[in-house]
C-alpha cells in the first residue's frame, strides 16, 4: 500500500516555491452539512509521522493526527453553508470553501496543491491539481485529516440539536438511518435541498 510522501511538494521547491499548501475537501456527497475544506502548509522539517488519506485512518487515529498536525503545521478551515451548496451545486461550493480556507492562510502560500482533476476558479496563486492527492502528498493528506475531523465535530454538534437521524454517526451521509430518519421526521434546516433524496420528501405531495 502506498502512503503519501513530500515528493510532489519537493519539486514545487525545486521550481523556488516556498511556502506550499496542500488542499482538501469533505463533505461533498452527504445529505446535510456544510462542505468543509482545508488549507495546510507543512513545516517540511518536522512533518509528522502516519500522515495518510483521512479514509484510511480509523477516527482514533484521525484525531491524534489531527492534533499533530494542528500542533507542527500551519492550516485553516473554511466552510461553504448548505443555502451555498443550493444555491450554485456542491463542486461550486466545494470550491468556494477551498478558496476561503486558501485566503484565510496569512501570511498566504505562493503554491497550492488541490486534491483532485480541478483549480477553483477564484485561486489566484499558481497551483497544481492532483488526481487522489491525499493518497500522494502528505501536505493533501494533512488537509483531508484536519476537514474531516472539524466536520464530523460539527456533524455531532448538529445531531445533539436534532437528534434522530444519526449525524453523530453517519456525519450526514445518506445511511440508512438517515433516509428512514427523513421519512419520519422531516427535512431539518441543516438538509441539502437540492440533493435528491431530500428534494423528493419535500416535493412528494
């Protein structure tokens, strides 16, 4: 199994970059929930061990790798609101989330690397996509460990106030739970309107 390594960042040194920031999202196929994205600038001296794609990582791990990186690294969050993910569609959002966790580095990176086959419109610094980014590049990986922690945080969060639909657990992904929770009680505010399972319990009539 291959794990993400520094390779990719290195050679964006090697061009005279300095300061690069790996760049993830999650949160883009549940039913409920902002999309959460994250920027992270790894200090390349003290890059902390077991960095990997946040999927892989059981969520005991998550959270120490998330303290780790929290602790070595520089990083902001930035979210896209479910009213956005409506409003324009969840890439949109996605990228809209992704460029505010960029612009909310300060000082900012002169590099992004983004995880997956797309540059958000709205990034002006020079940045490279990269295809399953957080399975190669440890600075992507930090990023996707560092979203997903402060989502499914948010999701728990969100579930103490609308208990039922088992957001503690399943972060808001259509589990079967989730669908039967929908049926039984409704589309809260925090329900992705324009995500079919939702719009067809609001549209059944």
């Amino acid at each position: 199994m291959t794990t993400p390594d520094y390779s990719i960042e290195q050679a964006a040194v090697a061009q005279g970059y300095l300061r690069i920031a790996g760049v993830d999202e999650v949160g883009r196929g549940p039913l409920a929930g902002p999309v959460v994205a994250a920027a992270v600038i790894l200090n390349p001296e003290d890059i902390p061990e077991g960095l990997n794609d946040s999927k892989k990582l059981t969520a005991k791990r998550r959270v120490a790798m998330d303290a780790a990186v929290r602790d070595r690294a520089e990083f902001a969050i930035a979210d896209a609101s479910v009213a956005e993910i409506d409003e324009h569609n969840i890439l949109r959002a996605s990228h809209l989330a992704m460029e505010r966790a960029v612009a909310a580095l300060d000082p900012p990176p002169d590099y992004l690397l983004i995880d997956g086959n797309m540059i958000p419109r709205g990034l002006t610094i020079p940045a490279q996509a990269v295809v399953k980014g957080d399975a190669h590049s440890v600075s992507i990986a930090a990023a996707s460990i560092i979203a997903k922690n402060w989502r499914d945080q948010l999701m728990v969060d969100l579930a103490q106030q609308h208990p039922g639909y088992g957001w503690e657990k399943n972060a808001g992904y259509p589990s079967k739970q989730h669908r039967e929770a929908l049926q039984k009680l409704g589309v809260t505010p925090h329900h992705r309107r324009s995500f079919k399972p939702v719009h067809n319990i609001l549209y059944q009539e």
